[in-house]
C-alpha cells in the first residue's frame, strides 16, 4: 500500500547529472556577466520541462553536489537557455565545489527554510574601505536565491571584486534568502590587525616654565596707537610711536605670586594721591 506513495515521492524530486562550465564558456553575443555577480545558474531546457511536470515548490532551488570532493553548496535557476547536458555556474561556485572546467555536478531541487540571521567575514580588509557595507551587502544579495554555511560568496562594487566567507546562518546551514526579513553581521576581516594605541604622558613643567619671570607680559588692547592715513595719499613724515608700557599695566588673569593667605589685595586702576598733611602748632599760656 506504500508503493505509490514512495513512487510519488521519487517522481516529485528532481536529481541529475551535467557538465559544468564557467559563465565565460556561454557562447552568444550577449554579455553574461551578470550571472558572475549572483548565486544563479543557467540550466538546459529539458531541465524546465521535467521540473513543470514534477509537484515542486516555488522559488526553484537546487543542491550542488561535487562528488569527487565532496563538496555541495546550494543556489537558484536564472534561466532555462543552456546546451543539453550543461549547466554554466559563477566563478566563485565552482571554486567552493572544487569543480574544473567540463567536471560533473549532480544538481537535485530542495526546499529551503527562509533565513533570519547570517554572518559574514570579509576575506580582505579592503572591505573596510566601503562606507555602508550592510546596504552595499543587502543589494549585492538581491542577485542571491540562498546560502549556504562555509561558502566564500563573490560580489562586485565599484568594478572591484570583494569575497565574503559565510560564517553562519539561521535557521538551517543552508537557507533561502528570497523575500526575507535577515539581520545581518559581520566578522573582523581576514588578516585585519586592530591600530596600536599609545597612551600619551602629559609631561611635568620645567623650572623655567614655572618661572613668572619667563612669561610674556600681554599689553593687551592699547587705544590710538596706529598711524594715521591723508585723504590726499601723503605719508606723514613722523610715524607715531607707541606709549611705553607701565609695569602696572597686568594682564588680567595672570596670578599674583605675592599671595599670602589671609591677606586681600585691592588692585586699583588709579593712583593715589598724597595727602598734604598739616602740621598745628599750639601755643601754651603762661
């Protein structure tokens, strides 16, 4: 009574062998370059044709597996226009199967769970140089159909290529990153080496420094002190000098090193004048 069932099963799960190239190898005058910069592969058409006859869920996702090495990894269908017999994969997918140009590839459809969380880690410090590498991650994962744990992934910003190893992801090792709410982290880079901090002494003053002495006295704001210009373009034969300063004339801030405590000093701005004292005789009477 399981027979029909167990063959249902089997005819519901879509398991083949092709030839893998390089995007390069797709012969046609179009550029194919944007199959470089995603998770995508490019399959023959009787590959569509047995997948429309088979009860499978959508999106269309597969499991590449490297039997020789191995080695598997998971992706997304970009278009159905490959010889028979061959399936074209990005560079940096063949390179985590370990796969040569012309080796084979068992390719079978999966279901995937949607992912939630995944981290990564920058295989170049240069990495670092991009402003906002969340957002410049979150639109290079647009050409993306899923992840999987301990793939290096390759994406292109500015005409450069970055890697980026996928170092976790929730909730499953390999999961679909189509229509899906994801936090993302990152990892330190490869071969990054944080900036040596050197803590900075502040140094104790000199004898010389501390010396009132040594300081320059500030005359400040002095009125009148410029030379004057003739409305007729003339130059003043004498130039005006200035005023000599005055010892009193203080910064104001500068401390008075006579201080002692318990004594109030009042400076004032003007100068005292001399009390005339008189002197009063007073004359006895005999």
């Amino acid at each position: 009574m399981f027979e029909p069932h167990v063959g249902r099963v089997f005819q519901n799960r879509f398991s083949t062998q092709y030839r893998c190239y390089s995007v390069s190898m797709l012969a046609g005058p179009n550029d194919r370059s944007d199959v470089e910069k995603g998770g995508k592969i490019i399959m023959p058409p009787s590959a569509l044709d047995q997948l429309s006859r088979l009860n499978i869920t959508y999106p269309m996702l597969f499991k590449l597996t490297n039997k020789n090495s191995d080695r598997m990894t998971h992706c997304g269908v970009l278009e159905f226009v490959a010889d028979e017999g061959i399936c074209y994969l990005p560079h940096w997918m063949m390179q985590n199967l370990l796969l040569e140009e012309g080796g084979l590839v068992q390719v079978e459809s999966v279901n995937l769970m949607v992912a939630t969380y995944s981290k990564f880690q920058p295989q170049s410090p240069d990495f670092l140089d991009i402003t906002n590498p969340k957002a410049v991650l979150e639109n290079a994962l647009r050409n993306f159909a899923c992840l999987t744990k301990g793939d290096v992934i390759a994406i292109n910003y500015n005409e450069k290529i970055y890697e980026l190893r996928v170092m976790e992801t929730k909730p499953d090792k390999a999961v679909s990153i189509i229509e899906c709410d994801m936090n993302v982290d990152f990892d330190a880079p490869l071969g990054y080496k944080e900036p040596e901090r050197h803590m900075q002494h502040p140094e104790e003053p000199t004898e010389e420094e501390t010396d009132p002495s040594n300081y320059d006295m500030d005359i400040g704001f002095r009125a009148f002190t410029g030379s004057g210009n003739r409305l007729d373009g003339k130059k003043k034969g004498i130039e005006p000098s200035p005023a000599p300063l005055d010892p009193s004339d203080i910064k104001r801030g500068i401390p008075n090193y006579d201080f002692k405590i318990g004594r109030i000093t009042f400076i004032r701005n003007s100068r005292q004048q001399s009390r005339k004292t008189e002197t009063v005789n007073t004359v006895k009477k005999p």
